[in-house]
C-alpha cells in the first residue's frame, strides 16, 4: 500500500475511514493504521494463496466470503460502540 501507484487510493481509502470516525461510526486515534488493517483483512487469504501455491483460481463464491468475513472482523474491531 505504500508504493506510488496505490498511494491515490490509499488515501481514498483513508479519507473515508476518518469521515466515518469523525460521522461516529467508526472507532479509532489512527485512521491510516485502520485502513490498512482493512486492506490486509480483504487481501490476506487471496494474495498469500496465489504468491505461495501459484495461480490459485477463487471463485466468487470464496472471494464473497473472504470479503465478508474481513468485513465482520474490521467492524467486530473498529465499530463504535452503539453502531448498528
């Protein structure tokens, strides 16, 4: 995330986590830090698959999953407290 080419939606990323700490939606001192532990949930599983067991395929099915399960740990993480 740090490279020049995704710096421009790294810090996409990273404005809407602060907009969402500051609406109270979110809870955390460091939004940067917070949108990389979204990046890293979302990513984890389908980049370490295919850099160590070589042109793994996902299905929809798996990257949904992936998808939503890093979702529920982010918010599990970062939601604030009274936040549906």
């Amino acid at each position: 995330m740090g490279d020049v080419v995704g710096g421009e939606r790294r810090s996409a990323v990273v404005g809407d986590e602060g907009r969402l700490v500051d609406q109270g939606v979110l809870k955390t001192d460091d939004p940067a830090l917070a949108a990389h532990h979204f990046a890293g949930l979302l990513l984890w599983i389908p980049v370490n698959r295919a850099m160590f067991h070589g042109g793994v395929q996902h299905t929809e099915a798996d990257l949904d999953l992936y998808a939503t399960a890093g979702i529920r740990a982010f918010l599990a993480a970062y939601r604030a407290p009274g936040t549906p």
